[in-house]
C-alpha cells in the first residue's frame, strides 16, 4: 500500500506563491525547497555533503544504518551524524529513523546564507523558516481526515521542523498503524525520530493517547498530532486549522 502514494503529493501543500519553488535530486534524497530565488546550485552542493558526511561515517560505523535502537554519541562525527544520534538518543529510535528531516534541516540552513526564507520538504518532513505564516497541510493516506487539517506555524515558531511517520503513507519503517503521527520541534532531526518512536506505538485509536504522552515525554518536541483513520488527537503548542 506505502508505494500507491508518492512524496510529491505533500510538496503541493508546501508550495507557497511569494517564494521560488524547485526540485533537486541526488541518489535517494530529493528534496522540494521554496526559497526568495532559485537556489539549484546551492542545494545540489548542499546535498551533496550532507549525503558525503552521512555516507563516509556509514563506512567506518556500518551499525550507524542498520540498528534499530540508539547509538551513543560521538564527539568525532560530522555535524549532521550527531545530530542524528542526539536525535535518536532522546527518542529511543535508530539513528537513521532522523536522516530525512537532518538532511532537511541541514539543507536548510545552508540556503539561509542566500535567502532569509526557506521551505524544505524531504520525504514528507519539512524545515521551515520563515517570516509570515505558513500552513503546512496533513496527508494522512486513505483516513476521511486527509488533506481535511493542516498545521499552522506563525514566523515567530520557526526555524522549525515538521515532520509526520505513517504506516499506510510512503517507504518509511513503522511498526504501528498511524496514518500520522505528526511531530513539530525547534529541531527538524528530532522531530523526525520522534515521530517515528510515536508512530511506532500507535496500533489503534486506543492508542492515541500514549502517543501523544510519549511525545510530551521527548525533551525538545514542542507538539504532537496523531491520526488514525477517523480519529485524530493532538498535544502541545501546535495550532490545527480545517482547511475544508
């Protein structure tokens, strides 16, 4: 079912009409970014080495790909591999559980010495930062609820990271039954493995309510959203909006 969806259908809802919109791909990672102008160039060398640093520290630590449970930090990876590991590290996940929204967010920063906004959007899991409210809006595969909400960020909440885990949505390992499992925090890496360590326990609507503590329980996420087929509950300083 993952593979009946394809990631561009959330680029629609990133894309924004007072920014320049473009697509750049390399390997696995593509990445739709809106940004003051058009930064190909720019993204394509960023991408490049994130994929590099990423890459390299997979060759001398085979384990930092492959576990499913934290590694310790170490002092001697690449910016970017920490941050993965710190991510993981707080949310009891394997560290590549946060490599789409690291890459995002670390891409992101980067254009920020070119342009003063910047939406990223990897796979789903998008780092903002911008100066005027943004709404980010919320498929959730085949529940009545998709494409019927969407997350408002204000300027003053970003830099920041969405970043949303589904089992019926996309390539992405799950081991619960979430449509979404949504994560907003200040740290787009976080974000991502959060949302993953939430989307994992979420088998059934009764289990909405232990996502959504075990998000609270993650020190950095800031709020939470969870769909499951008809149902949705949220926790946190994040503002649902109907766009129906």
């Amino acid at each position: 079912m993952a593979e009946k969806y394809e990631h561009r259908f959330y680029r629609l809802w990133s894309k924004s009409g007072d920014l320049v919109s473009f697509e750049v791909t390399i390997k696995e990672t593509g990445l739709f970014v809106s940004a003051q102008a058009d930064l190909s160039k720019q993204t394509e060398d960023a991408i490049s080495q994130t994929r590099q640093d990423i890459e390299g520290y997979i060759r001398l630590h085979p384990k930092f790909k492959t576990t499913l449970t934290p590694l310790p930090d170490d002092k001697n990876a690449p910016q970017i591999v920490r941050q993965m590991l710190k991510a993981s590290l707080k949310s009891g996940v394997g560290p590549m559980a946060a490599v789409a929204g690291a890459i995002a967010e670390e891409v992101g920063n980067r254009l920020l010495k070119e342009t003063s906004q910047v939406i990223v959007e990897n796979g789903g899991d998008i780092f903002i930062s911008s100066k005027t409210t943004r709404r980010i809006g919320i498929f959730a595969g085949e529940s009545p609820l998709s494409n019927k909400l969407a997350v408002e960020i204000s300027a003053k909440d970003t830099p920041c990271g969405i970043c949303t885990s589904s089992a019926t949505v996309g390539p992405s390992l799950s081991f619960g039954k979430a449509d979404a499992a949504l994560i907003y925090s200040r740290n787009c890496a976080l974000a991502d493995a959060a949302a993953t360590a939430v989307g994992n326990i979420v088998k059934s609507k009764d289990d909405i309510k232990k996502g959504l503590k075990l998000a609270e329980k993650i020190k950095g996420v800031e709020g939470a959203l969870i769909i499951i087929k008809d149902t949705f509950g949220a926790w946190g300083s994040i503002k649902i909006v109907d766009i129906t």
